[in-house]
C-alpha cells in the first residue's frame, strides 16, 4: 500500500475522461490512445482504433520512465505502418536508458503508447506539475516546458493550494501564456480538481501544447496512492500497476505478493542476492528493516540474500506458505560456509507467536533434510502474545531437526541474534 | 493544546467493537491500579446494548451506542476517542470524532486510510487543536496512567517493561511494532517509559515525530527522550530545525532506521508505506548524520541503541535530573479461561455430549459422513435420517420405504385436525413456524398416533407369541380399539391405495415380513366382523417399519426397541406431515385468506346445560 506509479495510457485515459466533463475540446480525446503489448496484435488494434490509419502518429514506450525523448525512444510525426514497424523492431528487446539522475537502467521494452501527433514549436510547450507535501500541494506551471524545463526552473511559477482549501477560491499564479491565459488558468483548475479527486499523489504534463484554442497534453506521468482505490475505483477503471523499469520480479517475488494481497496481514520479500549467505524471516515492518541494517552495518550487505517481513497476525497457513517459500529459495546453492537464517522480529503487540511460530515449523520440518544439507543455522528472537510456548516448541523442534536453532526472548536485544550469527567471535 | 493527552482518569471511547483490545485496555487499568475503567463506552453501529468484559477479578458491563453522537451524550467526561473503523470509514467518522467539542484525542488504528484523507484530518486536527494519532498505528501509551487499544500486548509484557507506572523516559517511533519492542529496551536501561506513542508508518501521519517531541519537552517529568526514525521523508529534519532553534533542550536519543537501503536495489519498498527514499536527503545515513549534527544522541547501530539510552540515563542520574521511579508491584491478573486450558492446567467438564454430527472439521459430517458425500453419492433423504436417527447407513431399500413414508404421509387433506389448524392459525395472518407448530401439535394419541400404536402393540402381541385371535381378544378386554386397524369408508373391497402399494413394496422389497404377515391374519379375523376393519395406512407404516428394522440385519434387538420405545414413528409422521401443513399454510397465504371465524350455526351453545 504507497504511491505506485502508472501507466501514460492508463493516466491520460483518466484524465481525459474527466476532463471531457468540464472542457469540451477533450471529449472523444481517451478513444484515441492504443496501448501496445507484446500479445496486440495489430489487425485487432487497427479494428479497434480506425484512427491509427488516419493520420501521423507519435509512439514511445509506456513503462514509467522519463526522459524518453533524451533516450531517442520518441517516433513522432510518422504513419502507421513506419510506426508499426518501429514499435515491433524494439519490441522485447533489452534496452538501456539513462535516468534523470543520470543512472543506466537496462529493461525489457513490452508497453508502448501510440497516439495521434500533435504538430507544434518549442516556443508553444507548457508544463505543469503539481505534487503533495504534508500541509499543502504544490501546482508548477511554466510557459516553457519540455525538456529543458530544469534548465529554466526560474521560469516556472509555483501555487500553494492548502489541503483544508478550495481551489476554486485560489488564485493561480500564472506565467506569461499570452492569448492561452484563462485557457490554462481553467484547465489547471480541473486537472487539480482530478488530481484531489482521483488520490493522485504526482503529476506531470509536459509539455502540453495548444491547438485550436484547446489545451492538448503531450507527455503524462503521474503516481497515485493506491490506498485510495475504494474512492477512485470507478474514475480509475482498469488500470495497472506495473514494476519499475528494469525491475523484474522473480516468481517467487510475485508469489509472495500474491499471498500478500489474499490476506489482511503483510507479507513482503525482495530477493537481494539468490546466492547471498543470510537470510531473514522477520516479523514487523519495523522491525524487518532493522535486522536488514544490522546486517549491513556488520559489513556483510553483500550476503543478505532477501528483504522481508510478515506482520499484522497472518495466519498459520499464511506463515508457513511464507516460510515455504524462504527456505526453498534459500536451499536451492550450496555454500561453502553453510547459511544463516534469523527468525526475528520485536516483541508482537497482537500478532499470536505460537501460532505464527506453528507454520514456520511446519515449514522448517518438511525442509529438513535440504536444511542439513546446506549446513543452515538457524537463529530465533521474538516477544509477543503466548511468545513462551512460540520459542519452547522451536527449542523442541531445535533437538530433532538436525540443524541448530538457537532460541532467544525478550530479554535478549533484538537485533543481538544478527551479531551472534555472524560474528560469532565478538562478545 | 496540553501537552499531557492522558491522566489516570481519561477515558475512552471505543469505535467498534474490539473485544480483545477493550480487555487488554481494562487489564492494564487492573496492573495500574486504576479506579475508573479506562474505557467509557464502545460505538457500534451494528448494535446497541452493552458489553461484558472484565475489570481486574470481577465483571463490568461498558454501554455500547451506534453513533459517535449517542457515545459522547452519555459520557460528556470522555476526551479520547480510539479509532477501529476500517480504511473505508476511518476518515469520516475521525472527523466527526474531531468535532465533538468534547473529544480531544483520536487514535486512527486502521491501515490503508488515503493519503489526502489522511492530510485533510492532520490539517483539521491542527485547526481545531486537536490531536489525531495514526492511521496505521497500534497506537500509545502513559505508563501507570492509560493505554491505547494493543499497544504493548500482553499483560507479562506490560509488567515485564514496567508499564504499569511512570518512568523519565518519553518515547515516539513510527512503528507500533517496534515500539513495543522500545518499552522493553528503554524498561531494561532506564527507570521506564514516561509515556510512548507510536505515531503510524503511513507518510503523512495525523502527529508527527516532531509534535510529540515537542509535547515530551514540554512535560516536566519526563527527563529524557527517545525517538526511532525511518527512511523515507522529511520529517526527520523538522527534529534537526527543532534542535537547531534550541526547542529541544532535554536529551534526544534518536536513530533512524533503513541504513541498508543504499545496499539495496532502486525502487525497495520497505514494509511501511512511507518508508520508502525518494531523494538523497529522505535516506537514513543522511537523517542520521544531520541529527547528529544538530545535537541529538544518534548510536552507530540499532544494536548500539539500548547502551546510547543507558549511558544518558546514568548521566540525568548522576547530575540529579533524575531521581530514579521506585518500583511498583502489580498485582497478578488471573489468568483466561482459555489461556489456562490451552496451557493444561485447568479442566472442566462438558455439559453436553453430541454424537451424530460434527460441524467442528474442515467439513460438516453426519455420523462420520462427510456432507459432500452425502450429496454427491446420492445417499437421499432417507439416509440422512439413518444417520441422524439410527447412526447407521441403512442399505438402499430401507431409505426408500422411509422415503416412501415420507411421501405417504404428507398430507391426508385439509380436513384432519393438523391441517385445519394450520389454516386457521395461517388464516389469523400467522408467521409459519407458529402456522406450523399449531398443526403439528395436535399430532398425539388420536390423530397420527395410530403409526406408534400400531407398532408397539403388534410388536409387543407377536414377541408374546399371542396367536392374533388371542391378540384381538385381548386388546378387546383392555377395551382399547387396535391402533391401525379401520378405516372411515374403505373396506376390504374398496383398499386403500396407499397400504395396497406400501405392502407391495415390502413383500418385494424385505427380506423378511413377519410383523406385516401377523397383522393381516389379525385383518383377516377383524374385516369378517366389518369390512371396514382393515390394516389402515398408519398400521401398514408402523408394522413395516418394525419389520425394516427387524430383517435389516443393521440393528441388535435392544437397538429396536430403543428406536420404537422413543417415538421415532411419531418422528417420522411429523417430518411428513410438515411438508403437506406447510402446503396448507402457502395455499392460504397465497389466496389471502381472511381470518376465520367459527359460523355460530358450528355451535350449540348450551349454556344453561
């Protein structure tokens, strides 16, 4: 649950829709955006979209990276078959771009956004962006827009609009668009209005562009806090919320989220490094990222194989689908040192520790032999609700299991396990 | 605002009814030697009434309310309100709390509030000053004086970090997880929590680090502060501004936790929805170095923390700022019912014993057998009642001449007395159980009663060896007519279709019949006194059904006799006769049939008789 970042296709269908409510010029503009996939098939897309034969269109991938144009990913001006063309050649391909902050990422290229082009000078873009800080959102606008709009940041005016506040009753302050004045004043009104409405939590159109005394977005990118999907459902419609670019989930990643989304408790994990040494079950939100930073601050970052925690009282079967799935991953490379597992966490307000602990046993169990052949070590420290009979049945588990497991409560700090494990020499 | 929220007399209202978390608040009121519970009433908009729960040894009832409204009417004296309404409902009914003159503090326990939803109750608290804390937290606690809902778990946790009176310490984190797990360290290197809030992992909580902070400094008696930071956001650095401007002056331990995010991939998020860096400055390193920087104690690692607090302990005592908080004995809470049995050392007898069913496992069972077998191998209403009745799974002929029973007795019109009283009682607008109990509760001795009678008495002359001229002079000198035999119009030439067709299915059917073969030479004796003397269809049932259970081969001679001595019969007349009563019933509801009134010429009144 946070802000996930969506799609162009997804956010300017949103904003098109509803901004056909309150200014005419937008109605019908939604029915003229194609989202390409590697399963489109192009006869389906054409009888679908008529348009895309119709005339110049501009194409550029659709998966949350900027700075498309710098990275040469934007076909303007050309005809459908030249754009069909230029969009199956990078199809599937690995590309790398380069980041706003100057950082390579390589991906793979599968979502690509075609739409009719707008032909227009540089001097005729526009950029507005608002974002949220606690208090209030912040609404840029600059009458030059478009790539170099950090270059010329002293031209972009900013308006607060205070969260207790009207928009209706703010006055924009406004940059120089000439003739297009009230045409922008309005159309950033309404934008706003969808980006409360719609829980948006970033967004950005740049540059947008005028045609025809209408306001025409070009370029979109936007965030939305997924929390607000009971709200923004129906606005939203179907809508997307895919990985950043570059970053790919593993299936074990996306089991885990799976599991994560069938349940009201938590459960999360981000492979760090498959063939890392230590790996961590740890329960809280909290709590899982301190064992993550003990880790690291003892200088061993490169061998912490995962992230993640559960929390919020998953059930037992919950627990040992998780565990499961840890201890696979976790057995799957031999290491010549053995590995590490540390089933932390502080002490559980309400989360039930015995019964949590009864799946991460079962778990531990039928992983027996796989554990004994990596030569794992497993260390325990947990408090909470019946967090006596949790770690007793471990002990237990511990004379039989045939690896060690070292058992700690909360008279043991909870993060003493990480340097017990891997310093075993320091006091 | 106050700086100091809670008191040994605040009280709470509770929205939505949380059982659990109102006990573990009242068990600490108990550990705290509290005279007021701190829960004044519970808002729940399903039901009002009131709850059970217990306050130390004994039981109180707490008053429940459906609205925020009715809650602070009844109790003008309570000022927090706890908030459990889901993400759907939190914000508005947060709302409506904050504006409720009375109400002072709203605690949001609930995760995945909106963003803008939860900056719009932030900025309103604010305007009215008001404080919320969370959403998504597990809320606070004032050592010895209130607490929050879960906060601190369990009672042993509570004793074991001294919660229940006040120590020097002030303590604020993001997470509720870790907070808990912060008393502990700050009861093992001070003298005790003061007072700990955990303020929600969400990225724009209602309180911030900073506010509590803020009230920590202003309180007096607490001497030190602890705080637990988190990667992602800038929060953090409104602490450093703070330090900075000299408006924290009382000692800060601090450490802001995600220090391995710069070893991680782009893009992780963390388990709470804030914690996540956005800019360079958001990362922990940066957080903790400024803080640093700006005076605050800030240890090399978590696992460095508890030293760093007990190092800045000893130095306020050593100097006299502290005078450490003298121990205070709990007293024991006694321990749960199912706590006691789930650790062995209580028993207790049960009250009932059930064994024809088991609605416990993963799957309903009758008698050991599993409905979705029932269902799909076809076993028939027949069998259920085998399974229930008898416990047995009776072969398939025994189920169909049960069934067939079912069937024949049904229904007999709408004359006899069960029908005609269900037609009144539905007539007079009637809802159907009582339309149906009116009806069947004339079933006794004389009207359905022939199935019963006829079993036993046929059964108990045959076990006798009473040849059936002796049976009929017998019953003939107790003066009692022989259930089953006799019919109001048919005769021996006119049968019975029912028991014509019912004979036939066990003379096919059964194995063997000696019960029915014993009562057609009574027949044969009695209709050559009247024609009309004839094996009826409620002497056919009864007979045969003793003859199913005597040549089944399923039942011991004590199993019969059990099965005919406790009614099943009369068991079996009132299922069938339930479904033709229940036609009855809809027939007259369907024709809107007026209330029924006797016509005076229906009686003679003779009152002077």
């Amino acid at each position: 649950m946070a802000q996930r970042g969506i799609r162009e296709y997804d956010g300017k269908r949103i904003l098109f829709d509803e901004l056909a409510k309150v200014i005419p010029s937008f109605k019908g503009l939604s029915a003229k955006l194609a989202l390409v996939t590697p399963d489109t098939k192009p006869e389906e897309l054409l009888a679908a979209n008529p348009w895309l034969k119709e005339g110049k269109l501009v194409a550029k991938p659709d998966q949350l990276f900027g700075k498309r144009g710098k990275n040469g990913l934007v076909y303007a001006g050309k005809t459908w078959d030249e754009t069909w063309k230029w969009i199956s050649e990078r199809m599937n391909k690995e590309t790398t771009i380069t980041t706003g902050g100057n950082k390579k990422v390589t991906g793979v290229l599968t979502h690509f956004l075609i739409e009719p082009f707008t032909p227009h000078a540089d001097n005729e873009e526009g950029y507005i962006s608002i974002k949220s800080t606690r208090e209030y959102d912040v609404i840029y606008l600059s009458a030059q827009g478009g790539i170099y709009v950090e270059e010329n940041w002293d031209k972009v005016k900013e308006t607060r609009v205070g969260i207790l506040e009207d928009i209706e009753n703010v006055k924009i302050n406004m940059p120089d668009f000439g003739v297009n004045n009230a045409l922008v004043e309005k159309f950033t009104k309404e934008v706003y209005r969808i980006y409360c409405a719609g829980n948006f939590s970033y967004l950005e159109i740049n540059p947008f562009t005028f045609s025809n005394g209408a306001v025409i977005p070009l370029d979109f990118v936007a965030r939305v806090d997924d929390t607000g999907a009971f709200e923004s459902r129906k606005m939203w419609g179907k809508i997307e919320f895919p990985s950043s670019f570059g970053q790919k989930l593993t299936k074990e990643e996306m089991y885990i989220r799976d599991l994560d989304s069938k349940t009201g408790a938590s459960l999360k994990l981000t492979i760090l490094n498959p063939e890392g040494r230590i790996w961590n079950m740890v329960a809280g939100g909290g709590a899982s990222v301190i064992y993550a930073d003990t880790v690291c601050d003892l200088g061993f970052a490169k061998e912490l194989a995962n992230y993640g925690e559960y929390s919020g009282d998953p059930s037992e079967e919950f627990t040992y689908l998780y565990a499961k799935t840890i201890l696979d991953l976790m057995t799957r490379t031999k290491h010549p040192q053995g590995k590490i597992l540390t089933i932390g966490g502080g002490i559980a307000n309400f989360t039930d520790v015995a019964k949590t602990f009864k799946g991460i046993i079962r778990a531990l169990k039928e992983y027996q032999q796989k554990l004994i052949d990596n030569n794992v070590v497993i260390y325990v420290r947990r408090g909470g609700p019946n967090y006596q009979e949790g770690l007793a049945n471990m002990r237990k588990l511990g004379e039989s299991l045939g690896v060690p497991i070292h058992v700690y409560g909360p008279e043991t700090h909870m993060t003493a396990v990480v340097s017990m494990a891997l310093c075993p020499d320091k006091k | 605002m106050k700086p100091e929220l809670f008191t040994k007399e605040t009280t709470a209202i509770i929205y939505g009814y949380q059982q659990k978390a109102i006990q573990r608040m009242l068990d600490f009121d108990y550990a705290c030697g509290r005279t007021v519970p701190s829960v004044a009433c519970i808002v729940n908009p399903s039901r009002d009434g009131v709850h059970k729960v217990f306050f130390g040894k004994g039981e109180i009832l707490i008053p429940m309310y459906k609205t925020i409204r009715a809650a602070c009417a009844h109790h003008p004296k309570a000022d927090v309100m706890v908030n459990f309404a889901s993400f759907r409902s939190a914000f508005d009914t947060s709302m409506e709390a904050l504006h409720e003159p009375q109400i002072k503090t709203v605690c949001v326990i609930a995760e995945g509030v909106p963003e803008r939803r939860e900056r719009i109750l932030a900025a309103e608290a604010k305007k009215l000053d008001k404080m919320v804390i969370g959403p998504a937290t597990v809320g606070g606690v004032k050592a010895g004086c209130f607490k929050i809902a879960n906060t601190a778990g369990t009672y042993d946790n509570i004793i074991a970090s001294k919660l229940n009176r006040p120590g020097s310490v002030g303590f604020v984190s993001k997470s509720g997880g870790l907070s808990n797990e912060c008393y502990n360290i700050i009861a093992r290197n001070t003298d005790g929590l003061y007072e700990g809030i955990a303020i929600g992992g969400d990225a724009y909580p209602g309180s911030t680090l900073l506010d509590h902070i803020l009230r920590y400094q202003a309180i007096p008696e607490v001497k030190m502060i602890v705080a637990l930071g988190e990667i992602g956001g800038s929060e953090e650095y409104r602490i450093v501004e703070a330090l900075k401007n000299k408006e924290i002056t009382k000692p800060l331990v601090i450490w802001v936790t995600g220090t391995c995010s710069k070893m991680f991939p782009s893009g992780v998020q963390f388990g709470h929805a804030g914690a996540k860096a956005g800019a360079a400055n958001e990362t922990a390193d940066a957080k903790n170095a400024a803080l640093k920087e700006a005076g605050a104690l800030v240890p090399n690692s978590f696992d460095d923390y508890g030293i760093l607090i007990n190092e800045t302990y000893k130095k306020l005592v050593a100097d006299g700022t502290i005078v450490p908080a003298p121990e205070v004995k709990a007293p024991v809470l006694p321990m749960d019912y199912e706590q006691a049995v789930k650790e062995g050392k209580i028993r207790k007898a049960t009250t009932f014993i059930a064994t024809i069913s088991n609605e416990k496992g993963d799957e309903l069972e009758y008698n050991h057998v599993k409905i979705s077998d029932v269902l799909n191998c076809g076993l028939g209403i027949g069998n259920v009642i085998g399974l229930l009745w008898f416990k047995k799974q009776l072969p398939a002929y025994c189920c169909r001449f049960l069934e067939n029973a079912l069937m024949l007795t049904a229904d007999h019109g709408p004359a006899v007395s069960g029908a005609h009283n269900a037609i009144v009682a539905a007539r007079a607008g009637k809802d159907i159980i009582s339309c149906l109990a009116s009806g069947i509760l004339t079933i006794g001795p004389r009207f359905g009663g022939a199935i019963d009678g006829a079993a036993q008495n046929f059964k108990r002359a045959y076990e006798a060896g009473l040849t059936p001229d002796q049976f009929i002079k017998d019953m003939k000198a107790k003066g009692i007519n022989i259930p089953g035999i006799g019919h109001k119009v048919k005769s021996v030439n006119n049968p019975d279709m029912r028991v014509t067709n019912l004979k036939a299915f066990v003379m096919k059917n059964f194995k063997e019949h000696k019960l029915l073969d014993y009562a057609l030479e009574v027949e044969k004796i009695t209709t050559q006194k009247k024609g009309t003397l004839i094996l009826n269809v409620d002497g056919c049932i009864g007979i045969c059904f003793v003859d199913m259970l005597m040549s089944s081969g399923c039942f011991t001679k004590e199993e019969i006799d059990s099965i005919i001595d406790m009614g099943c019969l009369n068991a079996l007349f009132v299922i069938g006769r339930s479904i033709g009563i229940f036609g009855h019933v809809f027939d007259q509801k369907r024709l809107k049939q007026p209330l029924y009134r006797t016509p005076y010429d229906e009686i003679a009144y003779m009152t002077d008789l």
